[in-house]
C-alpha cells in the first residue's frame, strides 16, 4: 500500500525526529533563498563598482579556469576577481572551492562568484533556489558581506547540520532535537528582520511540536488526534530530499578521496542498509546507490554474495541501458 512502509518507519522516534530535523533545514533553506540572493546580488554590484579594474567591465576572454582546486593562469580581470573574492572571505585558512566556479562569467554572474564560499560540489548549481541549507549557511559564515549576523550562531547550526546528515543511524533523541530548535531559534532571531526567515521559523516551531502520523485509508485510528496526521505525500519528498542529500554528500566525499576511510565506509553501509530494508525507497534509489558503490567499494571489498549481487545488478542495467559511468557527475 502506498505510503505504508513510511508510516511504520515513523513508528521509530529516532527516526521521525531525524527526518523533522531535515525538514527544518528544508524550511531554513526556503526561508534564506530570496535574502541570501539579494545580498549577493547587491555584493557583486558594489564590488564590481568599486575596484578600478573590475569597473572597467572586461569580460574574461580565455575561459580560465581552475584544474581542481588551483589556478595556474588567470587573465587580470579573473585574478582581480579572485583577490576580491578572497579579500572578503572570513577565514583566511579555509579552502576555497574554487572548483565550484566558472571564474570566466565572474564579471557577470553573481552567483559564480558566491560559489566560492560554498562547500565542493557547487557548479552546476545555477542559482540560490538549487542550494542545499548547508550550501547558503556556509556562504553566510565565509563571506564578510553577512558580518552583520553572528556568525557563531550560523557555525552552530552547521555543526547541527552536519551531525545530522552524517549520523550513521539516521536516528536523534528528543534532547538533541531540543538543542537544535535552540539554535535554529537563535539563528532566526538574527535575521528576524527578513519575513522569509520568520515565516519559516513559525513551520519550523509547528512541525516540531505535534507528532507525526501518516493515515493510511482502511485503518483506524481510535486514540488518533487529527491534528497530527501529515499529508504522506509531503513527507516522503521530504524524506526523498533529506536521504537524497545524504548520498549526495557521500558521493561527493568519495570524489575527492580515492581511498574512503573506515568512517565513511560505516555511514555508506549503514545508509544503503536503511534504504535496501525498505522496499520504497530502495525501488527510488536504486540507481544512486549503484553508483555510490562503483565509487566506494571495490570488488574485493565485497562478500561474495554482495558480489554477486552488484554483478547481477549491473548486468540488469546494461539490459535497460543504464551506463553508470556516464550517470556518475550528475546522479546524486
Ligand atoms: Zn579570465
């Protein structure tokens, strides 16, 4: 029955306060789209105005470009915009990802250069609206155009965020959901000039303080109060996005480091474990988690009947014609 193994898994608090608190970064991150365009809109402008050379408005002609994170030769204007760039950045030891970038459209992108104080894995992200939480709240805490928020109430939420995404049971206490509210509160607080945010801060304080049921149609509930039934729909694109953003980060970790750690190894396992015990969401993910495992597990690695098992997989999709080399920068 549709929505059905959702439901059950809401039956595991941990579980439920998990996906609440990927719900909240879904709301903050709806909440921060509109502001954090603004501002960056307004950064690029003012910078492009006040440098003498960036004011001369010359398009950058021979495509630079970094070879991942380095630049070896950069025309004036882009190596201007990189000393801009760098100039405002709030952390003078932090990498820059400058990977993210396409520095040639610098001068006229906003957004290019915005993605220099994002996380890796940005560049064919085209604007604010495609953004991840983590990826705005990053820009806020690196760039000193967002001075006027306490940036300790941003790296909080990000610690948060972070311990989150990368729990490997999927799972949150009550108590740490009551920090997190707190943070997310203070963090609010600081930008409770902008209506988005507040609004946003209002569902936020809703969908953590009722409980979540999912009605299924034929059951009954007797003891069920109607105010906490969710719309399953909702959820489980929720849901979708939240595990969504886990491979996403997984992927991306793999990408850079040729040999995964033991760390990395446990949260892949265990999150692919989760999605395969759950019929839903291994049928929506099946392609994803094929290709997390061509990144992250070697044959070798693999007990014999996961071998067999990933062999008989692949065979499937070269019958359906899925190529996941070909899939693997643009998938997840
Ligand atoms: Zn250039």
């Amino acid at each position: 029955m549709v929505f059905a193994e959702l439901s059950v898994r809401l039956n595991d608090i941990g579980y439920k306060n998990w996906l609440k608190a990927g719900y909240c970064l879904v709301k903050l991150r709806d909440g921060l789209q509109g502001f954090v365009k603004n501002e960056m809109r307004d950064f690029h402008q003012t910078l492009s105005r006040k440098n003498p050379q960036l004011r001369k408005g010359i398009q950058c002609r021979q495509g630079c470009k970094p070879r991942g994170n380095q630049f070896y030769d950069l025309c004036e204007q882009c190596k201007t915009w990189k000393e801009e760039i760098l100039k405002h950045h709030t952390s003078r030891d932090a990498c820059v990802h400058w990977g993210n970038c396409r520095p040639w459209l610098w001068s006229t992108e906003y957004w290019e250069m915005a993605k220099a104080y994002m996380p890796r894995g940005q560049l064919d992200i085209p604007g604010p609206e495609k953004c991840d939480a983590a990826a705005l709240l990053n820009l806020i805490n690196f760039c000193d155009r967002f001075n006027f928020i306490n940036r300790q109430k941003v790296r909080e939420v990000i610690k948060s965020r972070n311990e989150l995404m990368h729990s490997c049971e999927m799972r949150v206490t009550p108590q740490w959901i009551v920090q997190y509210e707190r943070k997310l509160e203070e963090l609010i607080q600081e930008l409770k000039h902008v209506p988005e945010v507040t609004s946003a801060g209002q569902e936020m304080r809703e969908l953590l303080s009722v409980d979540w049921v999912v009605h299924i149609p034929g059951q009954d509930y007797v003891d069920g109060d109607e105010s906490q039934f969710v719309d399953p729909e909702v959820i489980s694109t929720v849901e979708a996005e939240i595990l969504q953003e886990s491979l996403r980060e997984l992927y991306l970790k793999a990408q850079e480091d040729s040999s995964a750690n033991a760390q990395q190894l446990q949260e892949l396992q265990k999150l692919r474990g989760f999605i395969e015990a759950n019929k839903d969401l291994k049928e929506q993910f099946h392609n994803q988690l094929l290709q997390v495992d061509n990144l992250y597990l070697p044959a070798d690695l693999l007990t014999n009947q996961e071998s067999k098992r990933y062999k008989q997989e692949e065979e499937h999709d070269k019958e359906e014609g899925y190529v996941p080399q070909k899939k693997k920068k643009t998938l997840v």
